[in-house]
C-alpha cells in the first residue's frame, strides 16, 4: 500500500497550496522515519508547497483540528470526505509525530525533520507552480544535506538556466545542494525502495516568435494573421510535461500525472502510449490509483491552455477503458481503479472541486465504467 499526503493540489492562481505530492510506502511511518533517519522511503513528486504548508497539517493533526485550506476558500459546507470515494481510506499520518516536553517538536522543526529526509525530488516540469518549494526552502539544505532532482533533461536544463542561475536564485547545483539528475522518457529506473518510470506529455505548444517564447495550447486564443498561423503549425513544439510510474517494495503501483493535455489537442498519441502500456497493470490489479489532472471544471473546450477539463479527461479515460477490454472479457475493467483530481484551478466563484466532481460522476454513470472518483485536497493523506 501507499500513504500519500496532498501538500498542495492548486494549479493556481492562487500561491501557498500548490501542486506538492509526499509518497511511501504504508509499512513505515513518519515517526519511524524521523527518529531512524530513513531517508530512502519518502518520494517528493513536483514541489508547488513544500516545508510551511508541511508545518500547517502537522500543527493541525497533532492539535486534532480539522482544516482544509482548499475548502476554506469557498462558501463550501461539505465535508473532507465528500471529496473522497467512500473505498478511499483518509489518514492523519502525522498526528502522533508531537512531543510536548521536546522543544524540537515544534510544527515546523517537525516538518524540516521529515523534509530531511527527503532525498529526492521527482519533478513533472518547470512551471513555477510545480517548483516553488524546492526553489525557496533550498537554503534549508545543505551539502551534508544535498537533494536529487529528477527529471527530463527539458525540465532540468529548464532549472539550470532560467532558476538556478545566479540571478533569479543563487547556483544551488554548484553549491552542490542540489544534484540535477537528467532521465530519459520510458526508461524505467531504481531509486532506493522505488523502480519508476516517466512517461512523456504534452502540456501545450511553445511557438517560436520573434520576440519570445509563448506556452499555448489552442491557435484560436491569439489574434494571428495567416502566416503567423501558418508558422505556428510548423514551428512550434509540445511544451513536455512528464508522469511518473512508480513501484513500491511491497509490488504496487500508482501512476503520477503532470500537466498535460487530450491526446485530441495535442494531435499526439503520448496518453494512449501510456494507457497501452498500463492496462495489463489495471487488468492485474497491481495498478489501482491513478493521480491526474483536470485544471478547468468548465465545459468549454477553448481556453484550456495545455490542460484537462471533465469532458477531455473522461474522453482519455475512455480510451484507457477500451485498451483494458482487449486484454479481459470483464465489462467493467476499471471497477477497481481510483481516479484521484489534482491540480484543479481556483475561480472567484464557486467550488470547482466540487462541479468537476458532480461531472465526472454524471459521466461515470452513463457510460458505465464504475470508476471510483476522488478529489485532492491541499493536507489531506489517504491510504490505499
């Protein structure tokens, strides 16, 4: 089993809360952790929040406060649970973590003790939303002390040149409290208690103009004459976000997703190599969660800038239902999968996390796929 924690889960455009995942596997706590030094069993996957929203879920379960920053933002008065499948197994893996007779027990010495020992950063891509912890809390680490940070080489040269620089923030990989680790799509590779394997995306298009690069996804958002149109389809390139596959010691698995968008939008197949890829897993019920995005709880399909809305989502998985019933007679392939939203983008109005939720549900019922829907809230932990 894994124990996952949500540090953050917003994809903006509010800061404080973003996207930030803490994985292990559900045989050692963090207790353990801490008081052994077992610094090979936590994976930090993407890093948007990182130690001070680390020390506000720590403050809150060992205080037993129940607190959801995600849904304090809204006039929302349903509960934590309401988010979550009722299959899925909500935890407080932290809440036994305090000492009151031991002043390095504070909220935030308990979360530099455990974010010690992190070793390894897994990053899905560059964008400040998915790097903003490991930027800022860096000077808390040290050589004694370095972090792996694992990515493409997009993502990495990415970090090299335009974060850690000198100018924007000092060269903390010449420093050496940061080692840049640069890994290939679809090879798979050991990472002390891990075997992982990344998958390529496309998270939008970087058209090459004159001036500057943009991130974009849909020609029809910018006002182009017809040769600037013309340039953009043959010009520019996918912006490559990345998911991560990962194996525990105890043989399961939990497939990460970054940003990315329809294979439809894209006119690439990099979703249906991976859904392929995976089915046997799913069929197996070695593979039974998978973490993925849908930023936009708005149905229309314009304006979505590299990302997922409930339509193109369930379109995907669909398609991930169709590769599973080549492999099985059984009509419902994914009656055992737990499809957990992340990333989701905040409105000034209501709660999206709820409407995409009310959606993909509708959706789940009429076409019939049993899949069990969660979403991610920003301190929560599950089990599963």
């Amino acid at each position: 089993m894994f124990e996952i924690t949500f540090l953050g889960t917003s994809g903006g455009p509010i800061e404080g809360t973003n996207c930030c995942i803490l994985l292990k596997s559900s045989d050692k706590s963090y207790k353990e952790i801490i008081e052994n030094n077992l610094s090979d069993e936590i994976l930090c996957i993407d890093a948007g929040s990182g130690i001070n929203r680390l020390s506000e879920v720590i403050y809150n379960e060992i205080n037993n406060l129940e607190f959801n920053q995600s849904l304090n933002l809204y006039n929302d008065k349903s509960s934590v649970e309401h988010y979550y499948h009722e299959s899925m197994n909500i935890i407080k893996p932290f809440k036994d973590l305090n000492n009151p007779h031991n002043d390095d027990t504070t909220p935030i010495g308990l979360s530099m003790k455990i974010f010690d020992n992190i070793n390894n950063y897994i990053i899905s891509h560059p964008h400040l939303d998915h790097i903003n912890s490991l930027v800022l809390n860096s000077p808390n680490f040290s050589v004694q002390n370095s972090k792996n940070v694992i990515a493409s080489s997009s993502t990495i040269d990415s970090l090299d040149k335009f974060i850690f620089n000198g100018i924007i923030w000092p060269n903390m990989q010449e420093f050496k409290i940061l080692k840049f680790n640069k890994i290939d799509y679809h090879q798979q590779f050991e990472l002390n208690n891990f075997t992982i394997k990344m998958y390529k995306l496309s998270h939008g298009k970087l058209f090459n103009s004159i001036k500057r690069n943009n991130s974009i996804s849909l020609i029809e958002n910018y006002q182009l004459n017809q040769k600037q149109k013309n340039d953009y389809h043959t010009t520019s390139t996918p912006y490559l976000s990345s998911a991560f596959l990962i194996s525990n010691r105890l043989d399961n698995d939990i497939l990460i997703f970054g940003d990315f968008e329809s294979d439809s939008v894209s006119g690439l197949n990099f979703n249906s190599l991976i859904w392929k890829d995976i089915s046997p897993l799913i069929i197996s019920n070695r593979l039974n969660i998978i973490v993925v995005e849908c930023s936009n709880s708005n149905l229309s399909t314009n304006n979505l800038y590299g990302h997922l809305n409930p339509i193109y989502l369930f379109q995907e998985l669909v398609l991930l239902n169709d590769f599973c019933k080549q492999l099985t007679s059984d009509p419902h392939p994914l009656e055992n999968l737990n499809i957990i939203v992340n990333h989701i983008k905040e409105t000034s109005t209501s709660n999206p996390r709820k409407k995409i939720l009310q959606i993909l549900n509708e959706f789940n019922e009429k076409y019939d796929l049993r899949i069990k829907f969660s979403i991610a809230l920003s301190g929560v932990s599950v089990s599963i």
